[in-house]
C-alpha cells in the first residue's frame, strides 16, 4: 500500500491522524468532494523546477499557482511546473499525481501557501488516488518545517481587488449633428 512509508512516519512522529479510502480522486478538488470537505482545507501537492533542483509547492486545492508571483516571491528568473515523467522515480511507492506534501521525507524544499496555514485541519493524498491523510494543520507544519509563503498564488473565481480593475473610459455619446453627418455621408 502507497501510504504505508508516510503512515509509519506519522505513527513514529506521534501525531494523530485519519486515514479515509475514497473512490478514486485524481485532482485535490475530487479528494475534497470524496472527502465531503471543503477545498480550502485539502492541500494541493505541486512539484515545480526551481533554478533546476526540484521543490515541491503545497496550497488549497481551490488556489493556483500565479508563476510569476511566485516567481518573484522565491527571488529566481526560473520557475516552472516540473514533467510527471522527470519526478516520478523521486517517490517511491507513490502514485504520479498523489504524491503527499511531505517533500521532506524525498530530500526536497517544501513552500507553503499561507492560506493552507490558516485551516486548523487538512487532508491530502496519502500516495495512492484512494487514500487520504486528515490531520491537524499544526502537526503537518511541525513535521514538515515547510517556507511559508504568502503571495505567488490567486484563487479562481476571486475578484481583483477595485485598484487592479482596468478602467474604461466611457465613451462619449456621439451628438444628434455627428449622427446627422455620419448619415448625410453614407457611414
């Protein structure tokens, strides 16, 4: 079973934990419709390049990652979404794309949104696209001593704050005389 490594950790750390099996979730967001909890609180394992060396981003299965931000965030000209195929070995006994947000038992840097800080409990996949993990969001921080970060990230759906709308001018109403001309001359 994938998760048995991550739950032995678990189990040695001596922190508390739920272990859920669910219908297959291919995507953080089925996890959490699987799991009848709310997105914001099953976190999103992503594994990017960063300057070459693989690190892995973990954040609300509801956000996405804003590349450019985070980008700037980690100070680096170069950051990208790392190829399943170029990861896949890093992980053994995990299921590509199910990998647990516990970058530190593969020898990899681990950033955190601080959005998923906020939640008091998580959920994420234990390895396998059946098996979740549900724990206290305090336990997984102490366990995984991960950077936090707070921008680099934008949650679909959310409005731009009223200072980053682009404003139109409206346009200005053409005149009964305009109309007239325009008309007279075939427009």
């Amino acid at each position: 079973m994938p998760g048995t490594d991550l739950k032995a950790f678990l189990d040695q750390s001596g922190v508390e934990y739920i272990a859920h099996t669910h219908p297959p979730a291919y995507t953080a967001q089925q996890l959490a419709h699987h799991g009848r909890i709310a997105g914001d609180r099953v976190a999103k394992t992503v594994i990017i390049q960063l300057d070459g060396k693989m690190a892995m981003v973990v954040m609300p299965a509801t956000w996405r990652i804003h590349w450019e931000r985070l980008s700037n965030v980690l100070e680096t000209d170069f950051v990208e979404l790392a190829d399943e195929m170029e990861f896949k070995d890093r992980f053994p006994g995990c299921e590509v794309g199910a990998m647990p947000p516990f970058g530190n038992l593969y020898g990899m840097p681990v950033y955190c949104s601080e959005a998923l800080t906020q939640q008091p409990e998580i959920a994420f996949a234990a390895g396998s696209h059946e098996e979740s993990i549900h724990m206290k969001t305090a336990d997984f921080l102490a366990l995984v001593n991960p950077v936090v970060i707070e921008k680099g990230f934008i949650r679909p759906g959310a409005r731009r704050p009223a200072w980053m709308q682009r404003r139109r001018a409206p346009r200005p109403v053409p005149s009964e005389e305009q109309i007239d001309q325009w008309e007279l001359s075939g427009y």
